[in-house]
C-alpha cells in the first residue's frame, strides 16, 4: 500500500465525525424532501402551448372568422416565439391553438398570449368571452362536485348561491387556480317585445336595446380612501323584478312609450345548450382546477374542508357529492407503487442475506438500498421534479441495479481480506481494486438514460423524469459504495466466511450447469443458432399479445364514459338517449352515483347544438 492510501486512511479513521456528519446532513435532507415532495399521477405538463377560445352566441362561422380568428392570428403573428397557429372554427366559438418554440416557458407563453387578447379585446364584438389557458391544463382538474337537489327546490336559485358564496370561498383556497361552475344556468329577466306594435309605435331594436342600457348601465360615483390605495365606487340602476321594467320609458317618434306597452316582461332561465344531471336529476357541477405547481392532495384536502362547512347554506336536504377526486387517484397510484418498491428492496436485501450471509457488513450492505433511493428522492426535489407515475416506476426499476455497486465494493475487499490482507489495508487494497470497474460501469449504465433528458416534445415530457430518476438513484448508490461501505466494513473489520452459505452452493450449481450448457451449445453449433432464431421470431410474434396503452390506469373507483351522436340531433333528442342510458347504469349494484354532462362535442364550448354526453360513475365505497 503506497504512503498516499495510508495517509488517506489515516485522515478517514481520525475524522470519521466528519462522514457521519456528511451523511447525517444528506439524511437529514432526503428525510425533508420525501417529506415535502409533490405526488401527482403524471408529470406537470408544461409545453409551450396556449388554448385560446372565443364565445359569441348566436354569431355565424363567417363574423366569427372575420371578428375574431383573424384579428387575433394577425396579432400573433407578431410574437417572436410564435413555431405555429391553428384555429377551429365552430358555431359560436372559435378555438385557437398557439404553439410556441422549444425553449418557451408555458408561463411566458401564457403571458405573451394574455398581452394580445389584451390589445385585441376592444376591438371584438361586443359580448365576446374569451378565455386562455396553457394546452393540457385538464390535468390540473383535481376535483369534481355535484350537489345532491331535493324536489322543491329551485336550481336556478342554488346556481345563484354557488356562485356568489361557494366558488369565491373556494377559488381563495391555496392551490386552485380556476372554478368551473355549471348549472341549468340562473334565471334572468327577459324583455320579449311584440314586432307589431314595435312598428306600429315606430320603435326599432336599437332604440329598444339602448333604452334598456341607460337603465342598466353603471355611473362613476367617486371613491373611498382606504388609505394605501383608493377604491372607486360605481353607481348602478338595475330593477329587479319584471314590473320594475314595465315603466320603463322607450323614445319613439311622438314621444316615451312604457316598455311595458310594446313588450312583454318575465322571469326566465337563460337559454342553454347543455345539461348536467347527478342520478337523473338537474343538479349544478362545481369543477375544480390547481395551479401547476400545487400539490394534488393537500389541494384537494383543503377544497373538501371549505365544501363541509360552506354545506350547511344549501336547501335543506341538498348536500355535496364529490364525483370525482385526482387527489385518490395519487393516493392509490403512491400506495401500490410504494407497496411493489418496498417489497421490491425487501427481496434484494433477503436475497443478499442468503447469497452472502448474515453479518453487520452485510447489514451496512441492505442499508445501501433505502439510502440510495432516499438520495435519488432527494434529488429529485432539488431538481423539481414529483413523484408520480414514472419517478415512482423508474425508483422500481432501479432497486435491483442499487445494490450492484455495493456488492462489486464488499466482495473485492473480502477478497482482499481472504487473501491475508488486514482491516483497513484490505479495504484499501480491495476499493483500489475495483473502483475503476465500479465508476465505469455505474457510467455506462447512466449513459443509457442520460440521452432521454434531453428528449422534447410530448415525449419529453414522460421522458425526462424517469431519466432523472434512474440517473440521480444510481449515481447516488455509486457514491454510497465508494464511502460507505468501505467506512463501516473497515469499522467493523474482517468477516471472512469460514464456510459457504445455501446461497453460494446454489450459485456453484448454476455455474456448473451453466458450463455444460455452453459445452453442449459449442458442440453443436448449428442446432444452438436455429434454436436463438426461433426464440427470437417468437418473442417477436408474443408481442402482438402485449396490450399497448399510453399510461396504465390506476384504479381511479370511477369510470368515465361518453357518446356521441351524430351532427344537428336536438338536445332533447341527447337528452332523452342520456336519460336512457343513465336508467341503466343507475341499476347496477356497484354504482353509487351516475353525473351526466350534455353539451357540445367538441367540449370547447356550451353555446354549441348539444349532441354527446359525458358520464363519470361512481362506484360505492
């Protein structure tokens, strides 16, 4: 052993305060990151991509295109980081999709967007909507509620109620980004004038509609000091009930006219093209979207406690029914994954034991499996990234590769030991041994999954977590076998096997059986090429069996299912077949609830002739 390996040897048993203080810290860490990590079902989706949808009922295909998509495709054109523009356009909406180039952060795409629809918007027809969004926000849809309306109670007035005291109380919840609610829709004022005796008092529908204005419309009435900041007030004139617009006066040519003169004035629900039902019944959806980067569960936790105690508000005898919950989903998918992790590392360690033995070095060795996977955890916090679906399944898949490069390390210097060489010089000698064959091949392994880092796209974005995941883990288990396990076998000192375990007997047989079936295949050489082509065309013909799926499905407890029917069916029609196929499923013994959602097909817009249905079944707990 040269002076340089006994010096370092030296420094490593004088100072051994300052390893365990290393990786006490690292512990310590991993501990923290396991602890706060995000657990979601799949990576964040964040390409650069941005939805743009524009709603104007009632407009046609040729004013939405001329008003709407053409403006706005010229004022992005202007954008730098603009790759490409596609637009759809559809009865009263029109749907654009702005792609961005690699490099784009979706949140600066997003804003860039929101800054031409701000320039564009005074120039849109009036009574345009419009909404924008990074593309793939769906996967933020945590949660979905419907409310349970007993008989008697007007849903119209529950919609009122959702919307000015629930979604705002849940809208401020830490996490959520947006609230959908849905409904039958609530009840309006309508003013239905009689043409008739609008020609006969000379009034047209602009002076009809600009009389109504002036007795809707909002007037500046000063401001409130509130001391940082000043609050303007408006002033508004808005009657409430149908009589309250009867007097109102009309101008025509010989003077006002009473609205109620020319009009009549009731009290309506707003025209819709869309339907939501809960087991049958006209019920309002309350759906639930999260920021990016909030975590699921604690999202979902939080909005379920604001429901319970905003319930008591509703109806007596309406109640809340959560019909769908991403936050069990992440529960299921984290609890069966770190169940196969655990039984994973559990196999390798009792596999180890029966290979090896049982001593304390071989303790330090079963200790490397958790360590490392704890690191890897740690890692991927630090990097940003979550535990989901593919950091959980690549962490699976690389139990079996964390205990290699501790093996390779304990066995060289046992060797080293068995061969006369003692304590410390024995792990000095067998580290010497093997370090280089142990980086290299720990390398060549991680070089196989670095590349996928740097895959984009789509792809990119399942891609790169498993590589990190696998990359960190095993770089993390290299550093663990070139430390700690030469510290606590030189700690520990030499354990030389004095006989051998069933574990090495069963390996010697397999080497002896492995021998012959190399003589008999160099015997015949022939038969041994026929025989791997065979093996081969049909491991390639046994792939026609596998199933191939995008994702695997967790067992989410719901079953979502749609239908549609085919272009200019009424949404009675829709209705009726809904109303049919909800019958049936409402019979089935598992299912608990049946929420159904009639509306437009392309699912971008409500204002559209209704002709699918969305079911989503929950099963009984």
């Amino acid at each position: 052993m040269t002076s340089f390996d006994k010096n370092m040897l030296n420094d490593i048993v004088k100072r051994p305060l300052l390893w365990v203080m290393l990786y006490g810290a690292l512990i310590a860490y991993g501990i923290y990151a396991l602890v706060n990590i995000h657990s979601e079902v799949l990576p964040q989706f964040n390409m650069p991509q941005v939805s743009i949808v524009a709603q104007v009922p009632g407009a046609t295909t040729l004013d939405l295109e001329g008003l709407i998509a053409r403006p706005l495709e010229a004022e992005l054109s202007s954008l730098q980081s603009l790759s490409d523009v596609r637009t759809v356009v559809s009865q009263g909406s029109v749907k654009i999709e702005a792609r961005f180039s690699e490099g784009t952060t979706a949140a600066s795409a997003l804003q860039d967007v929101n800054g031409v629809v701000g320039r564009v918007n005074g120039t849109l027809p009036k009574g345009t909507s419009l909404t924008t969004e990074i593309s793939g926000n769906a996967i933020n849809e945590v949660a979905d509620y419907a409310i349970q309306i007993p008989d008697g109670v007007d849903a119209s007035r529950v919609q009122r109620l959702v919307e000015s005291n629930f979604a705002p109380r849940v809208r401020a919840v830490a996490g959520v980004q947006r609230v959908s609610v849905v409904g039958p829709g609530a009840d309006a004022i309508w003013v239905r004038p009689d043409l008739g005796k609008l020609q006969r008092f000379n009034v047209s529908a602009a002076a009809l509609a600009s009389s109504l204005e002036a007795t809707t419309a909002m007037v500046p009435s000063g401001y409130v000091d509130v001391g940082h900041q000043d609050v303007f007030i408006e002033g508004r004139n808005l009657p409430t009930e149908p009589s309250a617009y009867a007097g109102v006066s009309v101008q025509t040519p010989n003077g006002g006219v009473p609205l109620g003169a020319m009009a009549d004035i009731i009290r309506s629900a707003l025209p819709s093209h869309h339907e939501v039902k809960l087991d049958n019944r006209p019920t309002i959806a309350l759906i639930v979207f999260k920021q990016p980067g909030a975590s699921t569960v604690p999202v979902v936790d939080a909005v379920d406690k604001t429901l319970r105690e905003l319930e008591p508000q509703l109806p007596r005898g309406a109640r809340f029914v959560r019909i769908y919950s991403q936050g069990h989903i992440v529960g299921v998918v984290a609890e069966d994954l770190s169940r196969n992790l655990a039984i994973g590392a559990a196999l390798a360690v009792a596999v180890l034991f029966w290979m090896l033995g049982a001593s304390p070095s071989i303790l330090a060795l079963a200790l490397s499996i958790p360590l490392s996977l704890l690191l890897g955890v740690a890692g991927l916090y630090l990097m940003g990234q979550t535990l989901n679906l593919l950091t959980f399944g690549a962490l699976s898949v690389a139990v079996g590769l964390l205990a290699d490069d501790a093996i390779i390390v304990l066995e060289s210097i046992y060797h080293r030991w068995e061969r006369g060489d003692g304590g410390w010089e024995g792990v000095a000698q067998g580290l010497r041994d093997i370090a280089g064959p142990d980086i290299s091949g720990t390398l060549t392994t991680v070089s196989v999954f670095v590349p996928l880092a740097f895959v984009g796209g789509l792809a990119g974005l399942f891609f790169v977590p498993f590589s990190l995941a696998m990359t960190v883990s095993l770089i993390a288990s290299l550093i663990i076998s070139l430390s700690l396990i030469p510290l606590v076998l030189g700690a520990v000192g030499p354990h030389v096997r004095k006989r051998a375990t069933s574990g090495s007997r069963a390996v010697a047989w397999l080497k002896r059986h492995n021998f012959r079936l190399l003589e008999f295949a160099l015997r015949r050489p022939r038969l041994s090429l026929w025989t791997c082509v065979v093996i081969f065309v049909l491991s390639v013909a046994a792939l026609a069996l596998v199933p191939v799926d995008f994702l695997p499905l967790p067992n989410e407890e719901v079953l979502l299912e749609s239908f549609t029917l085919p272009p200019g069916t009424s949404l009675h029609d829709t209705r009726d077949a809904a109303d049919r196929i909800s019958q049936r499923l409402m019979g089935l013994e598992p299912v608990a609830h049946v929420f159904t959602r009639v509306g437009s097909a392309s699912g971008t817009s409500y204002t559209e002739p209704a002709y699918a249905a969305r079911y989503v079944i929950a099963r009984h707990p």
